[in-house]
C-alpha cells in the first residue's frame, strides 16, 4: 500500500468570534490555494488516490476534502480521531484495514503526531525526526498493516516545491 501522509494546509491561527476551539480553525484562502497546487502536484506525480482520511479537526477534513476535490473523488472523505492530535498508530492501522483492498491513501493530520506516523512506520525509533511543514508530504510504501517489516520512504516534499512543480 503507498501511504501519502499529509500535513494540514495553513490555517487561521487565532480563536476568537466564530472560531470558539482549536477544533474549528479552518484553513485561510493562502491554505486552500497551497493544497489545490499539492493535489495538482500529486496529479502529476502520477498518484492514483483510491482513498482520503482524515482528522476530525476542521482544517484537516477541510485539506482532505480539497485533495478529493482536485481528484473528482466521489467517495466521501474518512474521518477517523485516530488521526487527531494524539492518536496512535495502532488505531491509525485498524482504519486502514477497513480499506486493504485501496492502493493508495492519503492520510491527513497534524504535528507532531504525522511525523510520529511516519517514524513508526519506517521502524525509525523516538529520537527519529522528521517535521512536516504545513501541506508538506510524503509517501511511504508499506507492504501490510501493522507493518512486518519497516515501511520504504520514497520522497518527503515540501509544499513549496509541489506549488512549483510543474
């Protein structure tokens, strides 16, 4: 299975008025332009998403949502608090058991928790590291859930690139 884990797009970063919990920031229009030029990017790395999950948080199912868009998905988007702040990978596993027959999946969350994902399924130990800017990306190949043996990094790529990759 190719595992695409993506950051959140930029969000608004304060509370206040509409924005009662950190629950319900929603990504800014800088946020959204940045993920549909992502979607895009992945479009012409030849990715085929067969499946999108998500974080409940706004942002996160707001970033899910305008991946799925770009790609016309009709399925709508999963969203799983295994991929909330604090989740496990454990419980990100039984998610994507429910889809072992899709291909690829992207799955959106936050940090630190993604970069988190991303080292327990390369087997890379806690002193591993590796920070996911906001819309960043990577894709990791794993060859079953949980993983038997460590998962293949393939490319981690900033958004900046992927907004410019043409």
């Amino acid at each position: 299975m190719k595992l695409y884990l993506l950051r959140h797009g930029i969000a608004v970063d304060r509370i206040g008025g509409a924005i009662r919990s950190d629950f319900d920031r929603p990504l800014t229009e800088e946020g959204r332009k940045e993920l549909r030029s992502v979607g895009e990017a992945l479009k012409r790395l030849n990715v085929r998403l067969d499946v999108v999950i998500s974080s409940p948080l706004l942002r996160a199912r707001q970033t899910g949502e305008i991946i799925a868009e770009v790609y016309g998905m009709d399925k709508p988007l999963e969203i799983t608090e295994a991929l909330a702040p604090g989740g496990a990978a454990s419980d990100v596993y039984k998610v994507l058991r429910k889809f072992s027959s899709a291909n690829e999946v992207v799955l959106v969350g936050h940090e630190p928790d993604i970069g988190r994902l991303a080292a327990t399924l390369l087997w890379a130990g806690t002193e591993f590291d590796m920070p996911f800017k906001k819309a960043g990306i990577c894709r990791i190949d794993v060859a079953d859930l949980p993983p038997s043996y460590p998962g293949r990094l393939k490319w981690f790529i900033t958004p900046k690139i992927m907004t410019n990759f043409k």
